[in-house]
C-alpha cells in the first residue's frame, strides 16, 4: 500500500487494507515486499484511467507527480525525479512512436505493442557499523558483519575505502560475514549498500583523524591521496602513520529523525516493447528499458547487472510464474524448476538500464540510495500494459498466459 500512499497526488484519496485468510502458505518478501505486486495492479489501473480521459499513459503520470507526502504536505521528498524517468525513458524507447489504438501495429504474424510503468521504492536509513585498520604497509582492512550475496559488497565497500583512505583498491582488504566485527544494516530490501558504505565512511572518518593525529597534521586541511597524506608543506606515507603500531578506528553510521522531516524514496520507469503472435497467442518480449533514479550510483556496474536481473525477475511474474496448488491436499504440484516456469536468456530480449546522475545529499554521507529492487517494482505491469496496447485485451490475472487472452484476440483475415 505504500506506493499507493505515495506515488501519486489527487484531490480525493482513499486508502486501506484487508488481510484475507486463505488456505494457503504465508505470503511474504521476495526481492521487493509489497511494491513488486502492489504496482502490478497499480499501473495497469494508471493506464486503464488515463485510456479514459484519453491522455496519454506518460502525461497521465506526470500530471499527477508530486514533490510532497500527499498525507502530510510539509514532508517533501529528498529528491523525486519520477518525471525525468517517465521523459527522459520515453525519448530513449522511441515512445512517440507508439499508437495509441491497441491492436494496430503488425510485424508479420506478430500484434506488437509497447507499455510503461512507473517503478517506486523507499529508501531506509538504517544503522550500519564498520571497523578500519592501518596496517604499516600502508594496507587497509574493513571489518563489517555485512554480507555479499552477489549484490558486490566486497566491491564497494572496498571502492568507498579506498578513496576515502587515498589508496588503490588493491590496497583495502574487505572482510565481511563474522559476527565479531561490528554490526551493519545487512544485505536486503535495497538498503545494504547505501547505509553499509555510510558506515565504511564515518569508520574511514576517525581513521583519518588518528593518521593526521601520529603524523603531527592538522586533520582538518589533511589530503590523502596517492598512498600519501599531505598537510600544508609536509607529506608522509600513509603506512608511515602506522609504523609504530596499527592503527584501528571503529564507528556507526545512525541518522536520527530524518525521515520525519524528509521522504526518502527511489523513482524509476519502465519500459517493455511485446510481440504477441496472433495465432497462437504466445508472448515475446522484444526489447526493455529501465531508467532510475536513485541517488548516486556507487557502481554502474554491478548496480546495471541488479537492475537487469529484477527486469528479468518481473518477466517471470508477469508471464510465467504460478504455483499451482492441489487443494484436495495441499499439494505443490509444480514444486521444482523443471514444472515452476522462470525466464531463461532465450525469452529475455535487449535490455537497457539508464541511471539519472543525480546525488541526494539528504539521504546519507555516500549521497546514494538503494537500487536492486527499483529493477523489478512495476516491470510486470509494463509487460501487461504492452500486451493490452498489442491487442486490445486487458489481462488483471497474472502470469499473463495464452490460455486468457486467446479466445479475443483480433480475428485473423
């Protein structure tokens, strides 16, 4: 219900939620708690409302952008460039190119249409610590409890050592997953890396005051650059600080009240052009681009490759993805890959990421938020919103497989 709450503005808003108790396994977080489902339905109702005003998907959303909390107007939004995604994506896709009449556009035996959907998550703050040491060989090692779970820690945190420290990275040493060193925010719910590097910062902050402290510098006007740490007229080599003994500084990165004076969110758009073949139904996908918004972006790389597999992740919940249940029994009947259908690379077309550079200096030290789940949060309504524009079926029961949208397909001359 968040991205309800907060998505959009509108002079009359009403909002709630029931819990139904089904005889079902509980429902819970996989990849993008709440936001991942809840936009599924969300922007394929934005498209449906904007069909009847007779405006365009795109100058639908943006009309109804808002760079406050609509519950509570003083609240504004750290940073909020939904409009920028919704513009700047719809230039790069070619967007001006779609008709607006479904069912229209054919490339042989393909109903091609395109779709978008705007993406949401917030962003949490949330306490992370780190430990740093100096060793005199100039070698710096981060100790955090946090972990990599393909998501590239040891990468940035490594990065945000390094430059910190005035070192190459092959010069910080990351070790990451032992209870004994300090405790950090953890991987999950896209806050890992923002509040983990934030807490790699305030530790390399008091580092940086005992180095400038043994070396006799003023830390205030102390460089590190280059392995080295110069002050006025004087430099030293940065294991030089620790040639008498390592040197280790701990810290935590803790942020207060903040997110009661300033809404913290991530804002994207996503855009998905089908093919549906109109004699047998069968979805493809034919190119995809995602465009974020999310602070700075620490890595283009490994955020580039998160964002890709959440687009790849929202394919599988908008075409293919289904339990199905022995109710007699409670029975998984497809309870292994080989019947429980996710993409593979041949059902994936191009894909392209595109990051706003835009920092957000309220957020955090790094000035950057979360962006793994960004990736998937509205992709599966894109996907439907593409299929409806291809054929002129609306389909609100996911996946969106053959079987419910065969039967009206436009007749075959």
């Amino acid at each position: 219900m968040l991205q309800t709450n907060l998505l959009y503005a509108g002079a009359n808003r009403l909002t709630s939620m029931r819990l139904a108790v089904l005889d079902l396994p509980e429902g819970n977080a996989m990849r993008a708690p709440g936001e991942a489902p809840g936009l599924m339905a969300l922007e394929i109702a934005m498209d449906e409302m904007a069909e009847k005003l007779r405006m365009d998907p795109i100058a639908f959303r943006v009309k109804n952008d808002t760079q406050v909390d609509p519950k509570d107007p003083k609240r504004r939004f750290s940073q909020r460039e939904l409009v920028r995604c919704l513009t700047e994506g719809a230039q790069q896709f070619g967007w001006s190119r779609r008709n607006a009449q479904p069912g229209q556009v054919r490339d042989g035996r393909w109903l091609v249409g395109m779709g978008v959907a705007s993406a949401f998550r917030n962003h949490m703050n949330m306490t992370s610590g780190a430990r740093v040491r100096l060793g005199k060989n100039g070698i710096v090692t981060v100790e955090t409890d946090m972990t990599d779970i393909g998501t590239g820690s040891y990468t940035i945190i490594a990065q945000t050592a390094a430059e910190m420290m005035g070192v190459p990275i092959e010069a910080v040493v990351v070790k990451l997953g032992n209870s004994a060193f300090p405790v950090s925010a953890g991987s999950g719910g896209q806050f890992g890396a923002a509040n983990a590097t934030s807490g790699v910062y305030a530790a390399c902050v008091k580092l940086r005051e005992a180095v400038a402290q043994r070396l006799g510098y003023n830390a205030a006007d102390a460089v590190f650059d280059g392995g080295k740490v110069t002050s006025g007229n004087r430099s030293a080599d940065l294991g030089q600080a620790a040639s008498a003994g390592e040197l280790v500084a701990e810290d935590k990165i803790e942020f207060g009240d903040l997110d009661k004076s300033w809404q913290l969110s991530t804002f994207g758009a996503h855009f998905v052009e089908v093919g549906v073949d109109r004699y047998t139904g069968a979805t493809r996908l034919r190119r995809m681009l995602a465009v974020c918004a999310s602070g700075r972006i620490i890595n283009p790389t490994s955020a580039r490759s998160q964002v890709i597999g959440a687009m790849t992740m929202g394919v599988g919940s908008a075409l293919m993805e289904e339990l199905a249940v022995d109710k007699r029994f409670g029975f998984f009947v497809n309870h292994d890959l080989a019947s429980y259908e996710v993409p593979v690379h041949a059902d994936i077309p191009h894909q392209d990421v595109i990051f706003l550079d835009e920092t957000d200096d309220k957020a955090n030290p790094m000035k950057a938020k979360g962006i793994g789940e960004l990736g998937l949060c509205g992709v599966g309504a894109a996907v439907a919103n593409a299929m409806y524009n291809a054929t002129g079926v609306r389909l609100r029961d996911y996946p969106l497989t053959l079987d419910k949208h065969f039967d009206r397909l436009p007749k075959v001359a």
